[in-house]
C-alpha cells in the first residue's frame, strides 16, 4: 500500500512539473493544430489557433429569479494578432512558448445601475490586453 502511495504521488508529481516546462519546437510541431471553430481532437492533446480576424463569440448572461426577464447578448470580437494556446503555454507563433498570463493580462468589471451617481448603466465588461 505504502509503495503504490509512494508511486501515485511520484507519478502525480512528474506530470505537475511537465507543465512547468513550455512545449520543445519538436513537441508542438507533432501535436496537431486547430482553429477556432473546428472540432478538438477526441483523447488527444492539441494546440488551438484563435486567428486573428475571426469573430470569437462571447456569450454573455444576465439572468435569475430576481429579473422579469433573462437577458443575454454574443459578442463577436476579433483578436489583433494569432494566439496559440497550449494548455497553460501561449504563443504569438505557435514555436515561442511563454505562460499565457505572461502573453495576456485581463480583467473582469461589474458595476451595478446607478452604483456611481443614480444614473449611468450598469457595466459587466472583460478586458484583455497584450503584454
């Protein structure tokens, strides 16, 4: 028991540190890419292309038991340059890897209705920007 323990944890380890480590130019170069919009490789890992010049739709929500009605919107916004994503790694290129945090800070507002002055419109807003 002790030794299958021992080796769960050794094995749980190694996999934890592959992350750490971006993806060699030979590794990504044998792991199939696609783009937005196509269908993901079932059991397999893979890079995902978000093109530039492509609308990616962003669903967005409001809704629960204390409105009269459930709202919702899809924004299309298209990104200025390619981004490869490979699960936590991110690329310009799809061969330079760094952590997509360090490639893309973000932030998520919300303000309610009338919060600032009684008046303005609520803001439930994302925002992404190059590094």
């Amino acid at each position: 028991m002790k030794n299958t323990f021992s080796l769960a944890i050794a094995a749980l380890s190694l996999s934890a540190c592959a992350n750490l480590i971006p993806p060699s130019a030979e590794e990504a170069a044998a792991l199939p890419t696609i783009r937005f919009g196509q269908a993901a490789p079932e059991g397999k890992d893979y890079i995902l292309l978000y093109p530039a010049g492509v609308p990616l739709p962003m669903d967005m929500s409001i809704t629960g038991s204390l409105f009269e009605k459930n709202e919702t919107a899809t924004l299309s916004p298209r990104l200025k340059r390619d981004i490869y994503v490979y699960k936590t790694w991110a690329s310009h290129d799809g061969k330079t890897w760094q952590r997509g945090n360090q490639l893309v800070s973000g932030k998520i507002e919300f303000h309610l209705p009338g919060e600032a002055d009684g008046r303005k419109s609520g803001v439930l807003g994302a925002e992404f920007n190059e590094k």
